[in-house]
C-alpha cells in the first residue's frame, strides 16, 4: 500500500483514494499506483461501480478506462452511494444554502437534482449524520 494513501473506496481489484490533491487507482493484483486526476481541495468522497471511479469533492470526477470526465455544474460534494449497477446519489454539502441530493445514471453522466436537503438546516455542525 503507499504510505500516507488516505482511502475513499475499495474493491476486490482496486483501492481508490489520495495523497494531498492527487487522486491514486491502485490495482492490488498487479501492484501499481496511477495518478487519475487531481482536485483543488482533497476530495471528499469516492466510489468504485463497475471500475468505473467516481470522485467527489470541489467538482465530481469520472475516471473510466483512462478517461477523465470532469462534471463541474455541481461542487462541494460530500458523500456518494451506490442506488444501482447503474445510478449513485450525491449529497451537496448539507450546511450549505444549496444542499440538496443528486442522481447521476452513470450511462449518460447527466447529474440531475432530486430534492433539497434541510435535514441539517440550522442545526450544529457534525461528522455524523443521515441523509
């Protein structure tokens, strides 16, 4: 593993995380480490479907096949899950005024708006919550 990696997900074959900005893919059978992007900011979150990455945090990052799609209509995501094979959820920072959740079909990588998100309108801040 490469000292100070801080981990955002993992799989059987990979480990997604980062160093400072850099976003690191390792592949655990082959035993290499590549560098997929960078984000200004470390990076919030991440996901590995179906070795496609998704990265979050300043924007959201899409790393497929050594492509790069960077979606920055939306930012300051701070956790993602998986709804299916083929769609996760977003959530933008929860105590900012534009907290809201997101989908995005990982076919045609349109991010779309499902609802707000004033669960934690008000309230003090806090490493744990539910959304």
């Amino acid at each position: 593993m490469i000292k100070d990696l801080k981990i955002l997900d993992e799989s059987p074959e990979y480990t997604l995380g980062y160093i400072y900005e850099e976003i690191i893919l390792v592949n655990k059978g082959e035993k290499t480490a590549v560098c997929i992007g960078d984000m200004y900011g470390n990076p919030y979150c991440g996901l590995i479907v179906n070795k496609v990455c998704l990265i979050g945090g300043d924007y959201l990052l899409i790393w497929d096949n050594h492509q790069i799609t960077k979606l920055d209509m939306v930012s300051d995501i701070v956790q993602m899950r998986i709804k299916n094979d083929d769609m996760i959820e977003f959530l933008i920072d929860p105590w900012s005024k534009e907290a809201s959740v997101w989908q995005l079909n990982l076919k045609d990588r349109i991010p779309y708006k499902i609802s707000d998100f004033e669960n934690l309108k008000n309230m003090p801040y806090t490493e744990e919550y539910i959304w």
